[in-house]
C-alpha cells in the first residue's frame, strides 16, 4: 500500500491552521517528514497517527448539580 504525501499547505488546511503551525511541528520535530530537494511533504498515515495520539476525549459530564450558597 502505498500512502499520499501532503504538502505544508495541505496539512494546515485539514488541521484548520495556518502554514506556521505545521511548519513548527516539523521544526521540533514532533512530525514525521519526507524532505525531497527544497519539497517538505508529510505521510497521511504520520498526520493521522499526529491528530489519534494528541486527541483528547471528553469527559463525561457531570449528573449532579451544586448547589450556591
């Protein structure tokens, strides 16, 4: 299986964010890359495994009410 390469600009568009952002993840090297000559791109399969391990689930709310006093 092969797996699609992302350009900075993609990556930002389905993360919701600015350029800057992936960039910087690159930079700290909290990202996998593929550097091809001046050509950054990243794996989908690294930027799914990115958003899975930084997902924060929801807590489940509470039943109980305070009460002011």
């Amino acid at each position: 299986m092969t797996d699609c390469y992302l350009s900075v600009a993609q990556v930002a568009e389905i993360l919701g964010t600015t350029e800057r952002f992936p960039r910087r993840l690159i930079a700290e090297r909290r990202i996998p890359y593929l550097k091809a000559g001046k050509h950054v791109r990243i794996a989908r399969s690294a930027l799914d495994a990115y958003i899975a391990a930084n997902l924060v689930p929801a807590s489940p709310r509470r039943t109980t009410l305070r009460r002011s006093v």
